[in-house]
C-alpha cells in the first residue's frame, strides 16, 4: 500500500453518476457564535445605511428649501412688477372661460 494514500483525495459517487461533496463539518459553539455576530453585525450595517441616507436627504432638503423659497420670491416679484405695471390688480386665482 501506498504511505500517501491517506494524502489523496476520495471520489465518493453516487449511484446515479454524480459526485457527492465533502460531508458538512459539524458545528461547534464557536460557528454558532460567529454566525449570530455576523447576523447581529450585518443588522447594524444596514440600519447605519438607512441613517446615512435619511442624513443625505435631510441635508439636501436643507440646503434646498431657501433657494426654492429665494427663486419663489423673484418669481413673485417679477409677476407683480409687470401686473403693476400694466395697471392690472394682481390675483392669485386664475379663471376659466367656457364656451
């Protein structure tokens, strides 16, 4: 017999042709543990996601609410100015007109 036998892998077939994997290793306390971390860790990694996009957000509404209410009020004057100008009282409803 071969002293490197023990060094080779085996082949182990089923009856069908195909090739069965390597039997699962049994699990210990340790992999326990470290899979409930990895679940524990990958929970906090999202929920500090959620909390960085939801800063973004606040932060883009932050900056973008005065220059929405600053380009809000030239509109406003600008569509006041030329009401006053062309002598016209200046409203805030618009009408319809039916035929």
């Amino acid at each position: 017999m071969d002293p490197r036998s023990h060094d080779r892998p085996v082949l182990d077939m089923t009856p069908e042709g195909e090739f069965r994997g390597p039997a699962p290793r049994p699990t210990t306390w340790l992999d326990r543990l470290l899979m409930r971390l990895g679940g524990v860790a990958a929970l906090v990694a999202i929920v500090a996601v959620g909390i960085v996009v939801a800063g973004i957000a606040v932060a883009f509404f932050a900056l973008a609410l005065p220059v929405a209410l600053v380009a809000g009020l030239v509109a406003f004057g600008s569509l006041w100015w030329r009401a006053k100008r062309n002598g016209q009282a200046f409203r805030m409803s618009a009408t319809m007109m039916r035929r």
